[in-house]
C-alpha cells in the first residue's frame, strides 16, 4: 500500500483550520479455501479529503476536530485464462474529535498534568456487482490519556523528572475489538552542563478484555553531547526489552504490535546506538552532520550511515531547529536463514512547528483505521 498526502493550512490567533488531500493505492492477493480453491490477485485506489479545525482553549491546550470522504474502486482477478475481473466502487466516511494539551502547568518545580482524549469512526463500503457481493466495515476508537509530571531540580543545574502515565483505549467495530488499560512510569536525568541525558521508562498492560493478553516493556537510554550548538561530537544509545517503552501516551495510546515478540528467537530486545560529529559548512551558517548507526536484536543486524543539514545556531539542546534534511541508508541482515539482505535509503525534510503535531497524530490514527478496515 502507498499513500500521497498533500495538505495546508491556515491559523490565526486561537483558530487553526486546513484540508489534507489524499490518494492512496495497493494491491494484494488471495488464496481459496476448500470447494473453492481459486487463488487471485485485488487492487484498489481511492481519492480522500480531510477536512480539520483546532481552536486553543488556553496556549496549552485546545480542542481538534476531522472528517473525511473518500472514493475510488476495488478490482478482483481471479487466475487462470478463464478468470474475469471483478470492478466495482468503494468509498470512506470518517470523522474524529479530542482534546489535547497541558490541563495543570506546575511550571519549572510544580506539578503538571497533561491529557489526551478523542474519539474516531471510519465506515468503509463497496458496491455490489455482478459477481462480487458488496461489503460494509466499521472501525472506531475511543481514547483517554493522562500524564503527571513534577520535576526535581539538583544541584549545578542538573534534575530529575519523574513521570507517571495511564492510558484507557477501547476498539469496537469490524476489525480488532477490545478493552485495555495500560500504566506507565519513567525518570529522566539532565545535566546540560555536561551535555548528558538519562532515561528509563517502563510500562504495563494491567487489564485486557483478553485475560490472556499481558504486555510489559522497558527501556534504557543514554545520550551525550557536550556542545549545544550541535557541533563536535554526539553520542547516544538504546536498550529495549519487550514491548516499546518509550514516547509516552502516544505509545500507550498506540495499537498493539506484536510482530517482533513472535518473531522466532525475538524476546523484544534490542541495542541501538548512533555516533556523529557536526561539522560547520557554508561560511558557518550552517552545520553538517556525518555519522554511524548500529542496531541488534537476536533476529537482526542493522547497519547506518547518515547525514544531516541544518542552520548553525547557539539555541539550547532541546529546542527544535527550523528546518532539517537528513538522508540514512541502511543494511539490515536477518539471523533467519535464507533471508536475503535488505537495503534502504531515507530522505526526511522536517520544519519546526507545534500545531502541525496535533493534525500529523490525527491522520496517523485514520491511516491506522482505514487500513484496518481494508484488511478486516
């Protein structure tokens, strides 16, 4: 499946509004079963418009809403030479709302909450032709977050932050049901001075429609970079071990992935590490940024080049910089037997912006909706 995404928007004052324009397509097979042992090849296109506003209640916190409709057609061609392609139409109605933001800024040594919580519904149907059925599906969502954080300054500008998450999810409709809640705790250490960072986070799945179903995760971070003009030397590594820990509600919040816990031999664990050096480019106006990236797991072997391009500035570590490209190959060796090698190249071209955040997790979960719908 692949998918084309062009979209703008218009903001003032408290009032954000904009459209994304999508056109997705993918193709697939199928295999029969018993009586009917015809295998075949299903293609399908579709055209979609996503309307969105968002209105901030305070700097810190605002309501969102997006809809949608999309159209496009669905063919089936069974194999063999007497096989006759099946067309029809297909089209997408979806809508979504939430709020998202900081309820309780405790400020620098205070106590803050920040929550998440929307609701989404996408219907898919096909009409019915000679030959082929039509078909309905329905997918929703509903999905509450809450996070508390307070933290805790040391001495020659170094500090803890502790944090605690839950996260509610329910998932009705045609494709994945259920009912779960998940907790999550994490401890953050700073020393700007020095450059460094420390993390660990870890989560649970506590209850689960499914009895059955329990999830825990940890992970171990540590990253150094002395110079917060991003130039000289950064270094920065990874553990994780069993489910993702890491990205806070947004990981609670996500769809359960379990691929890399059933991959033979894969426990959830994995090492990342990444070493690069940033070097002053074009009359020092900018800053360009070789380096190397390792990744193991019991299942794979991931090697990295990278390179990035951004403007020179003295800003703080943490703020983001205006703009960014970035380009990555990779070489990914599988520990399975008679897998051939994989190799990728990424380019990414990223602007800073705070509002684009709520719409890009917005869309992220409609993708998420409409592909489930299509392969349920």
């Amino acid at each position: 499946m692949s998918t084309v995404l062009l979209g703008a928007d218009w903001s003032t004052g408290r009032w954000q509004a904009g459209a994304a324009l999508s056109h997705s397509w993918g193709s697939g097979g199928y295999a029969g079963e018993g009586d009917n042992d015809v295998d075949g090849s299903i293609s399908a296109a579709m055209l979609g418009l996503f309307p969105y506003g968002r209105y901030a209640l305070t700097p810190r916190l605002g309501i969102w809403a997006l809809g949608g409709y999309g159209w496009g057609n669905l063919t089936l061609k069974p194999q063999g030479d007497d096989g006759e392609e099946l067309n029809t139409t297909t089209n997408l109605v979806m809508g979504a709302v939430g709020l998202e933001g900081v309820v309780l800024d405790g400020g620098a040594a205070g106590l803050s909450l920040t929550t998440t919580a929307d609701a989404l519904v996408v219907e898919t149907a096909s009409a019915e032709t000679t030959g082929l059925k039509g078909s309905a599906a329905t997918v929703s969502r509903l999905r509450l977050g809450l996070e508390a954080t307070r933290p805790a300054p040391l001495a020659n500008g170094a500090s803890l932050l502790p944090s605690l998450e839950v996260g509610i999810r329910q998932d009705g409709g045609d494709a994945e049901t259920g009912y779960g809640v998940e907790v999550g705790a994490g401890l953050v250490w700073k020393d700007p001075q020095r450059g460094i960072r420390g993390e660990v986070q870890g989560r649970s799945l506590v209850t689960h429609t499914e009895e059955e179903f329990r999830q825990q995760g940890l992970a171990l971070s540590f990253a150094w970079e002395p110079s917060p003009d991003k130039r000289g030397p950064s270094l920065s590594m990874g553990h994780t071990m069993g489910a993702s820990a890491s990205g806070g509600m947004d990981a609670l919040l996500q769809p359960v992935v379990l691929e890399g816990l059933a991959a033979p031999g894969g426990n959830g664990q994995q090492f990342e590490a990444e070493l690069a050096y940033g070097f002053p480019f074009y009359d020092d106006r900018l800053t360009i940024t070789p380096g190397m990236t390792l990744a193991l797991s019991p299942d794979s072997r991931t090697y990295g080049l990278l390179w990035s391009l951004a403007p020179y500035s003295q800003q703080e570590q943490e703020q983001e910089q205006p703009w960014e490209v970035s380009l990555e190959a990779q070489r990914r060796e599988s520990a399975l037997p008679d897998t051939p090698v994989d190799h990728s190249v990424g380019l990414n071209f990223s602007l800073a912006g705070g509002a684009v955040d709520v719409v890009k997790a917005s869309v992220l979960g409609i993708a998420l909706a409409v592909v489930s719908s299509f392969l349920f």
